[in-house]
C-alpha cells in the first residue's frame, strides 16, 4: 500500500450524451466505497479530488472495475497525483501560442505512447493545431475548437494507443485548485 497522497480521478466520455451517465454524487460514493478520502467532485464531467492510499496505476483499474459492475458501462480512468496535476500546470508549453483557455487541452495518457505511435501522430498534416506530447501528457492547441479538432479525431481512433482523457487548462487549473 502506498502512502495516502492527494489524486485527481478523470473519466472519459462521462455526461456528454444519454448514454454513460453518472451521479457527481454517484462518483463521489463509488471514491469512498473504494478507500479515496475527503472526495470532491468539480463541473459534471467525471472530475473528482480526493485523497487515496492506492497507486494511481491501481487505483485507475479499480474505478474503472467498479463503474461497469455498478453502473453497466466501461469508461477510460486516468489518475494523477497533486504532484503530478502542479507540474503539467507548471509546465504550460503551448503558453505562447494557446489564447483561448477552452481551446487550449491537456490529455492525460495512461502511458507513454510507443515511438511508433508518436512517429504516426508526428506525420499527421494538423495545422494550425500545435502539440506537445511530454511523457504522459499531450498538451493541444485547437484554434477551431475541439469539434473542429482534426488531433482529438486522431486520438479518438486510438492513434496513441493508451487510454487518454482531456480536460482544457481552465478545467485542469481548477483541479489543481481542489487538490
């Protein structure tokens, strides 16, 4: 077991149509049921603050698990730690460039993705989108927004092959403000 730390719990493609509903109360519960401490859940997109003793890469598998056998359906779980949430904040390399916070995101990978699949999104033809892949976050710029996004068709196909979420800077900023 690992030391209690502060985690951000982000689901995928939670709340955004009829299907794949969840309760930010429902969450919350689910969190506790597992272990995860002084919950806090922000918007209504499967954002949750809390406090865990499992590692995120245990932790991650555990919601997912929990949320099929409890509410029927699969979803994508990516989990950081506060630590982890501060430094893409800190980071910020697309600053310069993304002037719209809703059209400025950051994708949390599950891994890395191999040096193929970075070769294969490096010869995508995405402009006037700009990205930035450090380690396990993707850091995208989408000038027409994200409908319009020719990078989050690219990910919604699987080209980096790891499970992902998104969350645009403000959303990420608000996070880390929870945390």
């Amino acid at each position: 077991m690992a030391s209690p730390a502060r985690v951000a719990v982000l689901l995928r493609g939670v709340n955004v149509g009829r299907a794949k509903r969840i309760a930010m109360s429902d969450f919350a519960a689910l969190l506790g049921d597992l272990g995860v401490t002084d919950v806090r859940t922000l918007l209504n997109s499967g954002n949750a603050v809390g406090t865990s003793d499992l590692a995120p890469t245990r932790l991650a598998p555990a919601v997912g698990s929990a949320i099929e056998e409890r509410l029927g359906f699969t979803c994508d779980v990516v989990v950081r730690t506060r630590e982890e949430v501060a430094a893409v904040v800190a980071h910020d390399p697309l600053a310069k460039v993304a002037t719209d916070p809703s059209r400025y995101l950051v994708v949390f990978l599950s891994a890395s993705p191999t040096e193929a699949a970075v070769a294969t999104l490096s010869a995508l033809d995405l402009a006037p989108e700009e990205w930035v892949l450090e380690g396990r976050e993707l850091y995208l710029w989408m000038p027409a927004g994200v409908a319009e996004s020719a990078m989050s068709k690219h990910l919604a196909k699987g080209v980096l092959g790891v499970t992902w979420t998104g969350r645009n800077v403000a959303t990420v900023r608000k996070i880390l403000d929870a945390m």
